[in-house]
C-alpha cells in the first residue's frame, strides 16, 4: 500500500476454526475417543497382570509365599553365653530387621506378619498318659518359641506364657501355650505339663499357661506352618499296619529359646518373612523371579549369609507361584495381542480415513490456493498447524481421561499411545492433502471403477502388498502360534488377512457390476440402471473404506469367537463335573440315596425332571477284553469329576485299562436328560432286555448266565466285540453284550464305561440323581440335608462360576469385549465415513432427478440400491476375513488359560477356538443395515430442502 502499512488480514487457524467448527469438533472427538482408547489399552493390561500377581500370591498357602531363612543353632563350639544370646530376641530382631532391609527390589516385607524365634525340627515323642492315642500310638510334638503371639493371638483361657527369670540352657522349666484346636484335640487345658527329654538324660518341664486363638487364622503367622493352629491326624510311616497319631506344635515363651537348646530336637533359628503384594505390578514379575532365584542360590543368598550366618539357606515357594503366573501371562497375551493390533490398525485406517474425506472435501479450496501460487511447504504448514490446535489438545485429554479411568498401569506406554495417535492425524491429513496438489490440476472426468484402468504403479504396489501379506500368512500357517510369548506375525493375522481380501475384493468389485449393468440397461425403469452406475463411481482411496470394514468385522468376529468359545468351555466344563443342572450324591462312592430322598427332591418346585444314576467304580474288565486291549494299546484310564465321590483307576497303566466304571440308568429318564443338556443320547429301546434277560423283580437275585445288554464307549466296546463277557460287580453278576456306543456319559470324564439299564440289576439303589430346570439352592440342600445323612449337592451354575477366578483372567475377558465393541463402533464409522465422503454428490443428483420428475419414494430406492453393492461386498468380505481368522490362528490358540485356569479339579484339555456364527453374522448385518440406514436419511433429508438450494449457477458438483 502506498502509506507502507501493511493490509489487516485474519489470522488462517481462527478464520478455517470459524469456517468449519462443526468438522474441527468430530474430527477433536475422534481423535479424543482413539486416543482414550488407544491409553486405556495398556494401562488395562498392567493393572489387570498387577491384580493377577497379587491375587496369585496373596491366594497361595503361605508356607509357599513367604520367605524364611533358617540356620542350625549355634555350634558346640561357641561359648554358652554367646550361643544363648544368639537365640534370645534382641538378636533375633536386629538380624530380621537387617534382613527385611537387605531384600532387593521389588520384593518387600509384610512387616505386619514377620515372625522369628527358634524351633524344634526333631518332633518329640510325648509320653504323658493323659494324652489322646487313636491307635494306641502316643503323639508326637513340635516345640517353638516366635514372637509376636500376642499380637495374632487373643488369650481365651489362663494367662500369656512368660519367662519371670532369665532362660538359658540350664533351665528346667518354662511356659507354653496352644491354641484352641489343639488343645480341644489333645486334650490339654491350663495346667497341663509336658516333658521333654535333654541331651544330658534329664527333662525339661513345659507348662501350659494359656489357651489362644488366632486373630487371623489364615495370616501368614499362623498357616506358614499349619500344625502350629491346627493338630493332624496322620499314618505311622514305621507301622507295618494302619496306625495314626496325633502331631502338634506348643507355642513357648518369646525368650524361651534358648531352653531348647538343652534338648535333643535339634531346634533351628528361623527368620520368616511374608511378602508385600501390595506395590507389585505385572511387570515385576520377571525381575521378582530373578531375584528369588539369587536369594535361593546366588549373590543374593550370599548376602542373607553374611547378616544371618554362614549356615543360612533362604527356603521359599514364592518363585513358582510367579512362574506360574507368568506362564498364564503368556498364554493370555497372544490371544490379547490379536485383539490389540487389530483394533489398532482398524482405528488407525479410520483416521486416515477421517484425513481423505476433510481432504476431499477441500480439495477446490487448495486447488485454488495452489493455482495462485501457494507452495505445498506453505499449505502443508498452514494444515498442520490447524490440525495441531484441535488434535493434540483432544490426545492429551484422551490420555487423562485414560489415567483417570484405569487408575493403575505405568504411564509411558500409555503417553506413548496417545501421542501416536496425535502424530498419526497430525501428519497424515496435511500429507495426504499436499500430495493431491504436487502440480495444479483442473476439473477432470469422473473416476468409475467400471471403466477405470488402474496405473502400473498401483499394480505394482498392490501385488508387492499381496506376496508379502500372502507369505507372511502362509509362514505362519507352517509355523503355527504356539511358540509362546507375543508374536507381531500371530497378532497381525486379521491384518494380513483383512489386506489380501481388500486388495483381492476392489479388483473383483467391477466384474459384477459389469455383469449387472447390461441386463439393468434394457429395463424400462431407470433406478436399478442409475444406482449400479453410482455403485461403480469411486474416489482414487475406495480400498480404504474396505479396508477398514474387513479389519473391523474380522477382528469383531475374531474377539466375539473367543468370549463364545470361553463360555462354552465354562458350560461343558461345568456340564462335566456336575452332568446335569444339578447333582445329589452320597459322601462316599458307595453311598445309595433312599426313596424318600429322590421322590422329595424330584417333586420340588422347578425340578423339570429327574434321573437316578447308579455309579459303580472300578469294575474288573472281563480277562478277554483286558488282554486284547493290552495288545491292541487303546483305551484309557477312569477318571471320576465329581468331587463328592470316585476316584481316579487309572489311566495308561495296565490297572488303569483293565478297570472301567458301571452306570445303571432308567433309559427312559436317562434319555430325556441327555437330550436336554446336550450330552450323547440313544435310543432307550436298546436296553430293553426280554425273557431271561428281562428286569429282575425287587430283591431276585441275579444269575451269572444272564445277558444284558449295554451300551459301552468306544474305548471299552472295542475291547468286548460283539460277544457276551461275565462281569462281576457289587451290583450283581451277570454277562454283557454291547448293543451301542456313546462317547460321554452324564457326570463322568471317563473313556471307559458301560452304560446298563438298572432295573435288571441286583442292587439298584441309586448313588447319584441328577435333574434339570431351576431347584432353589437352599430347599434342595434342605432336602438333602434332611434325611439324616450327609449327600452332596452341586449346582451346574455354582460350578460354572468358580471358572472365573482370577483377575488376570476377567481383566482379559473385559479387554476383549471392549475390542469386540470398539471393533463394531470403528465399523460403523467406517461405513459413516464412506457415505459421507460422496454425500454432496448424491444431494446433487437427486435435486437434479427431482427436476425430471423423480419422488422421493424413488430416489430413496435409489439411495438405498446405490449403497446395497458397497455394504454387500464388505460384509461378504467381512464374514470371509473374519472365518479366514480363525481357521488361521485356530489350531495353536488355546482357551483354557482364559476359561479354565487357576480352578482346582477343572478340567485342563486343549479348549480350541471356533468360529461363532452371532459374531461372524451380526456385525455383517450392522453394516448393510446401517448402509441402508443412512441411504434412507440422506434421502429423506435432500426431499425437505429445495432443489434451488442444490442447484446453484457455477456449482460444479
């Protein structure tokens, strides 16, 4: 200007802000919702391996989690004095407290429950008459002066054993205590007086002074050594006959130790540390580990030693409770991994997605600044920093939000995460609509995928993509994925596979259009022409879209298969410990349920039916058939699951093969049962026997010549044949001859069985019932309870609830179902995303129909036609990726350590995943109806507005 001043001109990012809010706040959103997302993953994954490890360690018994360091007395060859004071408390103390401060990180102390003192190692016979000798064997003592009893112990009878005069080996008599158990066990009340032999021939005296209870029984003080709470009951290992006797320990006076020191028990200093869960993560678990591992046999162990003595040996079970927990985190992280990257490279798609649309949708307006001079350094700059001022300001509260949310977990890799996000939309948007304006371009032809030809550089890269996504999946299908540990080619399979069909799919897309549009062109109306023309209209990026469809419908798939999968193990699991809903049987194996007890629990309110079962264990197989199943090798063991009665008979030993077990079933209510749970039914014909055979009135004896037929497992009906075999049982003797197969058995886990109708047995009182519908818990236990005798009862849904256990496991089932909901959502936007990108053209179009005398009954057929080919191909494609999936990881992906792990007596075969119908079918579904969704809307919408508004003069849509 000629007066030097300079034109005021509005700052770019305020100016575009104003323009386009509405597209500033989705895209801020977004990327807000990524970013949370992308955070909160592995800050989930911390805290749900930091609950895990705590949960495992804090579980255990804590004689296996605690440290103890123990050392012999102190030699002969010491002064008196000196090994008195090395067993008295103050010296005690001030080596603990070394102790706790030596042990390295990140294994700390439970200061509340750290115990030390001197114990005897060599049980003491007691020989005092008035104690207690089940099978004429006095019992035998343990003997313990710790600390801390009045701080884990409340006094409930006499007075807290003290020492009024200094102790010392000289000593003769000192005070004791018990606790409650023990003393109710062994009859010893305030008073009571023990004698324990010394080395130098005489005794020294013990005096019960009080009666104790533990404050927390299940405290580390009290369960690290459980006969120091609880006396046992256990077998004379030197009897040549069954002989028991009792064992106990009696709790000394604090500074009584170093009486012990006079007797012939060969009494041990003993220092026992529980750990501190509570600061522990999950990625501590290797470096704890480590450092269990010196302490027992390394540098770490040679320090303990130079606080504690050179005889000190650190023992402790802490190490395989560790190993263990890190063997179920590397059997879940695979499986997690899969969900993770796929939903990763799903929203990753989706952004740059987000990017091509906003690029799109300004491509006029950077033309024309690059028609006028603008360089590509000037507008990239000018992208960034407008996208930077909404982006990373939503990454950063994404992030918050994430700490807030997961409130446990490290930070960085979350940091890390979030910021990825933020970089991925900040260079992604202002890249890809810079290199659309290398050199200024002017309004060309429309691209049609129909008659388009793509360069020789996109094919060249398209193929370069598909070998390597096709090799990379055909080396992972030689390998297999279970190597162990997290593997990027296992996690990256819907990936691969999700690229090779896009890739595949966009080259087929135009044939069928093709094919349809001839036959299309010769029909009067003009929809189906119309829309299969708009169908084979595409922008330069249409892989993408299709890209992010497949991603996210097979990861969707992929993670809805593996919640099914878990579900049905948990349900077979449960089905196969119980055998039906629910379950009476007697305590003990032979234990039979009387006639009252089965018509009053089988008449109870939502009992749908019932089916007494009598279960005989181990069954000599027939000489014959046990001699050909040794020479042919097959079959295997019997193994009972119900925790109530049975027991294992085996398995590949030559007993195990030549045992089996025996079910009596009425065939008529057997059947009904099986049918209504899912297990192996028959026809209960097959076990009507007739004429000599035939049911036995009640309280006939059976004749060995009779022949009953039975159905029998595979294993067991191919060691009998077809012929009839004697078989001898307490239910009578009698043959057999196998009329069928099954290969399961209701309540049994067992491979070797004979299934046999019960009323043409001898004795058929039943030992189980089994029933299906709803009994209510409490009268069914009320019911058992009330005849007098002890029966067990089991509910299938009680035994389907133990299955989920552990935090690790729950932590890794709500990660996959935020992945199965973040896959859908990222779906939906994907295909929101699509329509969006070309909604000003079909505005356009039909304003322009709508002037030649199109309704708006026609133009929502023709939306809803246009989008129909589009939603096909990426849900036909999304069921293809997403089965692909899981054939592919199937055979090396096992379930039971997010199903099964970490219940006792569950049962821990291989759990395979499989394809889910719901979860391969539904999100597909989602997609072409909300494809058809939007086409209505949008069709609904351009009717309410004018065609003036569309149709304005050098508009060039």
């Amino acid at each position: 200007m000629s007066d030097g001043k300079r034109a005021a001109s509005a700052p770019w990012i305020r100016t575009r802000l104003r323009t386009a809010p509405g597209a500033a706040v989705a895209l801020a959103v977004l990327v807000l919702v990524t970013a949370f997302l992308a955070a909160a993953f592995p800050r989930a994954v911390d805290a749900y391996e930091s609950k895990g490890l705590r949960h495992d360690i804090r579980r255990a018994d804590a004689g296996r989690s605690a440290l103890e360091i123990a050392r012999p007395q102190p030699g002969l060859e010491l002064p008196q004095a000196q090994r008195e004071a090395g067993v008295r408390s103050p010296e005690l103390k001030r080596v603990g407290g070394a102790l706790v401060k030596a042990l390295p990180a990140p294994l700390r102390a439970d200061m509340s429950s750290v115990a030390y003192g001197l114990r005897t190692t060599k049980p003491v016979l007691a020989t005092e008459p008035w104690l207690p000798r089940p099978d004429t064997v006095p019992p035998q003592l343990s003997y313990t002066a710790q600390t801390g009893l009045k701080e884990h112990a409340r006094l409930v009878e006499g007075a807290w054993p003290t020492t009024p005069d200094a102790v010392t080996a000289a000593s003769r008599a000192v005070r004791g205590a018990v606790t409650e158990e023990t003393a109710a066990a062994l009859n010893m009340k305030v008073g009571s007086t023990l004698e324990l032999p010394t080395a130098a021939g005489g005794s020294l005296k013990v005096t019960i002074t009080g009666i104790v209870a533990p404050r927390d029984p299940r405290g580390s003080y009290w369960s690290a050594d459980p006969l120091v709470r609880t006396p046992s009951l256990i077998p004379d290992p030197t009897s040549r006959f069954p002989q028991n006797y009792w064992t106990g320990t009696v709790l000394l006076a604090e500074d009584a130790g170093p009486a012990l020191l006079a007797t012939a028990t060969e009494p041990a200093v003993f220092w026992r540390i529980p750990p501190d869960p509570s600061a522990l993560t999950g990625p501590d678990g290797d470096r704890l580990t480590s450092v269990i591992a010196s302490l027992e046999s390394g540098p770490g162990l040679l320090k303990v030693r130079a606080i504690a003595g050179d005889t000190a040996a650190v023992l402790t079970g802490l190490g395989h409770i560790v190993r263990d927990n890190a063997r179920m985190r590397d059997a879940i992280s695979p499986v997690i991994a899969v969900a993770a990257l796929g939903i990763g490279s799903v929203a990753a798609v989706v952004l740059v997605m987000t990017g091509a649309l906003i690029a799109a949708r300004r491509k006029a307006e950077l033309a024309l600044m690059r028609s006028r001079g603008g360089s590509l350094r000037g507008i990239g700059g000018r992208l960034l920093a407008e996208t930077s001022v909404t982006v990373l300001p939503a990454s950063a509260l994404g992030l918050l939000l994430a700490v807030l949310a997961v409130g446990e977990g490290r930070w960085w890799p979350a940091a890390l995460a979030a910021a990825g996000v933020g970089l991925l939309v900040c260079v992604a948007l202002p890249l890809r609509t810079t290199l659309q304006h290398i050199r200024p371009t002017l309004h060309g032809a429309r691209e049609d995928m129909v008659s388009a030809k793509p360069s020789r550089r996109r094919t060249v890269a398209e193929l370069t993509l598909l070998v390597l996504a096709v090799g990379a999946v055909t080396a992972l299908r030689r390998r297999g994925t279970s190597g162990g540990g997290t593997d990027v080619l296992v996690s990256g399979a819907p990936v691969l596979v999700a690229l090779i069909a896009a890739l595949v799919l966009v080259r087929l897309y135009p044939l069928p259009l093709r094919l349809a549009a001839r036959p299309m062109a010769r029909l009067r109306g003009a929809i189906g022409f119309l829309s299969l023309a708009r169908a084979g209209r595409s922008s330069a990026g249409g892989a993408l879209p299709l890209l992010a469809l497949l991603l996210a419908l097979a990861t969707a798939a992929f993670g809805g298969s593996v919640i099914a999968g878990i579900g049905d193990a948990r349900d077979d699991a449960a089905l196969t410990a119980v055998g039906a809903d629910a379950r009476v049987s007697g305590k003990s194996e032979r234990a039979t349920l009387p006639d009252e007890l089965v018509r009053t629990v089988r008449d109870l309110d939502g009992v749908r039916s019932a089916a007494p079962l009598r279960i005989e264990f181990g069954v000599t197989m027939p000489e014959t058939a046990a001699a050909a199943g040794d020479a042919d090798g097959s079959g295997t063991g019997d193994r009972v699951t119900d925790a109530g009665s049975g027991a294992d008979t085996g398995g590949g030993d030559a007993a195990g093969a030549r045992a089996m077990t025996m079910v009596g079933v009425d065939p008529a209510s057997y059947t009904r049962l099986a049918r209504t749970t899912g297990l192996p039914d028959f026809p209960s014909g097959l076990l009507k026997a007739t004429g000599p055979s035939a049911p036995l009135p009640k309280g006939a004896q059976s004749g060995p010549e009779r022949v009953l037929p039975v159905i029998a497992s595979p294993a067991v009906a191919a060691r009998l044949g077809k012929e009839a075999h004697a078989v001898d049982t307490l239910s009578g003797d009698f043959k057999v001859q196998v009329v069928g197969t099954v290969g399961r058995v209701a309540s049994l886990a067992s491979t070797n069985f004979l299934i046999v109708n019960s009323a043409s047995l001898e004795e058929r009182a039943p030992t189980t019932l089994l029933l299906t519908g709803a009994p209510d818990p409490g009268k069914l236990r009320a019911a058992a309870d009330g005849n007098g005798e002890e029966f067990a009862v089991q509910l299938r849904s009680e035994e389907r609830a133990r299955y989920v256990s552990t935090p690790m496991q729950a932590g890794a089932e709500r990660i996959y179902l935020a992945a199965v909901a973040a896959g859908a959502g990222y779906a939906l936007l994907a295909v929101l995303l699509s329509l969006l990108q070309t909604a000003p053209e079909r505005k356009t179009l039909l304003a322009r129909l709508r002037t030649m005398g199109l309704t708006t009954g026609q133009g929502r057929r023709l939306l809803a036609f246009e989008a129909t080919p589009q939603a096909l191909l990426a849900a036909g494609g999304g069921l293809l990726t997403g089965w692909a999936t899981i054939v592919l990881l199937s055979p090396g992906i096992d379930l039971v350590p997010l199903a099964l792990a970490g219940v006792a007596g569950s049962d821990t075969s291989p759990v395979t995943l499989r394809a889910d119908l719901w979860s391969l079918a539904l999100p597909a579904a989602g997609v072409v109806a909300l494809a058809a969704a939007v086409a209505g809307v949008q069709a609904w919408w351009a009717s309410r507005r004018g065609s003036i508004t569309e149709l304005r003069a050098g508009d060039s849509r």
